[in-house]
C-alpha cells in the first residue's frame, strides 16, 4: 500500500495544523523522517511571511479555519490502520585513499532495499522494518506497543536505545562517531517506557542483549560487542534512562536539554564470567527558525573479563557483516550544525546543508584519538530524499587504515559519497 497525501488544497496554514494534529515532533522521527521535520520548519517560515503580507486580514478568521483543519484530521487520525511502505537507495562514492577508486573515479551500487509496517489497532501498536543489502539481509527494528494515552507508551521487542541524540546524533548519511562507538542509533532487544509530562520527557529501557540475541551474527544493522576473535564479549542485562527539558516549546527557537545514562554487563564467552560497561551523556538539541544546532559530550567505559593474556583495551564491535576494534574507555563530542534553505525551486520540497563533526577521545596514551566530519546537503524532491557529502576522517575506521582503537591512521582521508533514494 502506497502512503498518498490528503492534505492537497490546504492552505500552509491548514497542512502545519495538520502536521501538528498528527502529533508530530523531532523526536518520533525516523531515518527517513527528517523530510517531514524540515517541511515543517518549512511552512512555519512560510506562515510567517504570509502573515506580514496580509496586514489588516481577520487574525480570528485564521484561527478558525486552522483550528477546522485540526479538528478534521484529528477525527481522521482516530481511525486505525496500517501504513506499509518502504524505500529504495542507491549510493555512489570515491575515495580518495583508495587507488582503484580514484582511477576509475568512483562506484556505484544498490544501498538497500527496505519495507516497513507501521500502524495501531486500538491501543495496540506496531513498527518494524527489514532490511536487504547486496551482502546481508536484516531486521533494523521491530515492537510492539501499547499507548496508555496521557501516561505514556510502552514498546516491547526490537525498539531504538534511549540514548543521547535522538533520532540520530548527525544529519548526513554517514552519521557520525557515536554511531561506530554503539552510543548512536542502536537497537536492542527489550522493553522500553516513554513519556511526556509537560516540557519534560522521559524514557527507560531494560534490554536483554543486542537486536539478534546472537553475539557471534555480524550481518547487524547497529554496532554492538560482538562475539568475534580472541575476546569474545557480548552485552546483557543493560539499564537505560534518558531524560530531556524542552524551552520554548512552540516558538521559533527551541531548546531540548537531556541527559542520558546506562549500565549493563558484558558477558566474555570463553572465561564464563560477567564484566560491566556504563556510559552517560548531556546534549543540547537547539532549532531557531532555520537553523538547528546540535551539541553532545559524553563518557562510557568497559571492563571485561578477558582470558589471561587478552588485552582489555579495546573492544571488538560488529555491524554490516565485518567487525572493528574500538578503545574500551574514552570521551566522545558531537557538534552539529544544520540549516535549511528557503527553495522556491519546482519540485524541490527542501534544501538542508550541515556541517557535522565529532571526536572520540581515547584514554590509552598509545591510542590516537579519532575524528569525522562531513560538510553536505540533503535534498527532498517528492519521494526521493537525496544527500551529497564530504567525509573526512582521521584516524577513522573506512577510512584508509583509521582506527577507532590504537595508533591507526594520522592522516585526513575523504570520501565523496552521494545517497539517492526513493521511498513510498
């Protein structure tokens, strides 16, 4: 079934209120969600500038219609019902540390093809979403629900972390540290509790281990310790809570404030014994009328039990059927930036352009920190969502001989990558 729009006809005003009664915000966004998000930062520029031309208009005559929009899509979003949809990307890129690469200027391929479910039956609710690769197929997350209304929502399955940056710590396609690190877009196995109450919003999470409940499966969409090499760790039994403040809710410049924290155990295969992990983080979430303004710091630490002779510095993690080393204790920082275009351009819906950076600080001295930055821009035309980077990494894994773990690659390295999909 193939998502259509019934808001053709509306006026701006009429489609940001029925944005709003679809209780839409930045935080249920998705991957692909990002569109909708900066559409309605889109029309509330747009609301603006039709204010000032309609000087002297009946203010009360626009509220009223606004408020029928609402009140119609309101009944409408009351229906039950299931949304299937799905995308498919492909992806282009040159790398300029790779010789075949640069010779041949570049490759092309299939990124993925997808399908999603998301929809309630009552108070029921469900999302899941699948994946295929060239090399893998998997599950990228799968719950179910149920909305107890005013007390909160309860998600039970494969459901996404409640850690740091949500949705997503980056606005590019190649996200940033966090992610690599396992402290960004993770999902795993469990239950999770979420709740507003006013300005604030809570959510906690127990998981019982990582999305596939096998540590030895790399075919993965999140990067997680994985049983693989001479120090088999797998994480169990993991706490999370993450608390946010919203300022200014409603206004043209917003302020989320949040704080995050987790612990869990990390279970070595061939010793039998159980070590613990922990990692904590503030962030600040700023959106001021175009712009968008992200900023992240935290800490995490692991401590296995390795086999005598096994060095605890590093950590194995695994995703996307490969595997890397990543420093057992460290610091990370994000600091993102974004801004969207005002586009008067036919058939472009949005124009978005970021500069996003963040840094892993490890605690060895042997240890070379690492670094990503991507300067880009994502481009919404309809269906298709597309996004041109510049990457650049240093020290950093897919990139030449960078490492999240030791003394790897000293060198900036740059990827140029383009991301164009379609989704329905």
């Amino acid at each position: 079934m193939t998502r259509t729009s019934s808001t053709s006809g509306i006026s701006v005003i009429g489609r940001l209120a029925i944005l709003l009664a679809l209780g839409y915000s930045p935080a249920q966004a998705s991957p692909e969600t990002d569109a909708l998000r900066l559409e309605l930062e889109e029309l509330k520029q747009r609301i603006n500038e039709l204010e000032e031309r309609l000087t002297g208009a009946d203010q009360s005559s626009l509220d009223a219609k606004a408020s029928a929009a609402t009140d119609e899509v309101t009944a409408e979003a009351a229906v039950d019902g299931f949304d299937v949809g799905g995308a498919l990307r492909f992806n282009y890129v040159w790398r300029d540390f790779d010789e075949s690469a640069d010779t041949k200027r570049g490759d092309i391929g299939l990124d993925l093809f997808r399908l999603n479910i998301d929809g309630q039956s009552d108070n029921i609710l469900l999302s899941a979403e699948y994946r295929f690769y060239t090399y893998m197929n998997t599950i990228h997350h799968g719950w179910i629900g149920y909305d107890f209304g005013d007390a909160g929502q309860i998600q039970g399955g494969i459901t996404q972390v409640p850690f740091g940056l949500l949705p997503y710590a980056a606005h590019n396609f190649w996200f940033g540290v966090p992610y690599y690190i396992g402290l960004g877009d993770d999902y795993d196995t469990g239950v999770k509790y979420l709740a507003d109450f006013g300005a604030w919003n809570l959510q906690l999470a127990g998981f019982k281990n990582a999305e596939l409940g096998d540590a030895s499966n790399l075919d993965r969409y999140s990067y997680d310790p994985v049983a693989s090499g001479d120090a088999r760790n797998e994480q169990t039994n993991t706490v999370n809570a993450r608390l946010v403040y919203n300022l200014e809710q409603g206004s043209d410049c917003s302020h989320e404030l949040g704080g995050s924290g987790m612990w869990g155990q990390l279970y070595n295969r061939d010793t039998d014994n159980n070590g613990d992990y922990w990692a904590a983080a503030v962030h600040i979430d700023s959106r001021c009328g175009r712009w968008n303004l992200q900023l992240e710091g935290g800490r995490y630490a692991y401590d296995p039990r390795n086999p005598a002779g096994i060095s605890s510095d590093s950590i194995t993690f695994g995703a996307f059927g490969g595997v890397h080393e990543v420093a057992a204790d460290g610091n990370f920082g994000v600091f993102n930036i974004a801004y969207n275009l005002p586009v008067r351009w036919p058939g472009v819906n949005l124009l978005t352009c970021y500069n996003d950076f963040s840094v892993l600080d490890k605690d060895p001295d042997n240890f070379d920190n690492s670094y990503l930055n991507t300067t880009g821009c994502a481009i919404g035309a309809g269906p298709t969502f597309t996004y041109i980077d510049i990457i650049r990494g240093k020290n950093m894994i897919f990139f030449g001989d960078g490492s999240l773990a030791g003394a790897g690659d000293n060198s900036w390295e740059t990827r140029y990558n383009i991301n164009v999909g379609y989704y329905w």
